[in-house]
C-alpha cells in the first residue's frame, strides 16, 4: 500500500476529511476484523464472544466472571449467558471462589482446549493477512500508540 498524505484536521475543523480520521479508520478496521474473524470461526462452528472467552482463559486461567466481563469489553450480563451457553457445550465450567462464593471463577475445560488449539490457527491466518507487508518495528509502534490511545481515552472518565 502506498501512504497518502493525511488530513488530520479534527472533527469541528471546516476542511475535515472523515476517511482521514483516526478513530475512524481505527473503528473500521476493527470491524472488518471482527467480520473476518466471524467468517474463519465459521469453519469450527465457533462464535466471536466463545472465541474471545477462550483466548482470555487462555491467557488467565481461571478469571472470574468480573474480568472476563472487563477484558472481553462486554456487559455482564451478556458474558454470563455467554458462559452458560460454553458451558453446556464442554468448554468451560463455573465454580465458586473458595474465598468468596459471590465471585464466580471460570475455568477452560479440555474441551475449550481443543477448540482454542483449531482456532489459534485460524486465528494465526488472519493475523498474518492483517499485517502483510507491515515490517515488525511498524507493529510495535502501532501497538503501543494503540495502548496509548486507550490509556489517554480512560484518564477522562468519570
């Protein structure tokens, strides 16, 4: 891909460009992510919130309800359901803290193990799909901008 010259005028400015716009291109790119990732989790008959469950089990195992809530960007309520849903299927179970029994812990089962194994791959294809042609130090330095981004956005909340 060649680079364009950007506008980065922002959004009240009277020459504003909308596909030059940061967050924009940041939330469009996400979704043709999340649309891309939907299509490949098809051929393990895999959904992106299951999928997302099971890369952050993966990552922390257990988590509580409370976390995957909080790491998966998803409301309680939905992750709860979502559990109920993996939990019938084989891939996670629910289990009281010890400490505490109003925090639920959750725990990958081997069958989510097996399931994440196929999905990682696919995963793996899409990653590489994604960053064809970006060199490595060009992907350090988006992801720490991203990091960035999301730590200035959360110092203004309320």
């Amino acid at each position: 891909m060649t680079e364009k010259t950007v506008n980065l005028n922002g959004p009240d400015h009277p020459d504003f460009i909308l596909d030059d716009y940061p967050l924009y291109n940041l939330n469009r790119t996400s979704a043709t992510y999340i649309e891309r990732m939907s299509e490949a989790l098809k051929e393990v008959n895999m959904d992106q919130p299951s999928w997302r469950v099971l890369m952050l089990l993966a990552d922390k195992n257990p988590s509580t309800v409370g976390e995957l809530s909080r790491r998966s960007v998803t409301k309680i309520s939905t992750i709860t359901r979502i559990l109920m849903r993996m939990e019938k299927e084989g891939l996670v179970i629910r289990k009281p803290y010890s400490k505490d029994n109003r925090v639920i812990e959750v725990y990958i089962l081997e069958g989510g193990q097996k399931t994440l194994s196929k999905i990682k791959q696919l995963a793996n294809e899409v990653y590489k799909e994604a960053f064809v042609g970006i060199s490595d130090n060009d992907m350090i330095m988006f992801t720490n901008m991203l990091m960035e981004i999301r730590e200035n956005l959360g110092k203004n909340k309320a």
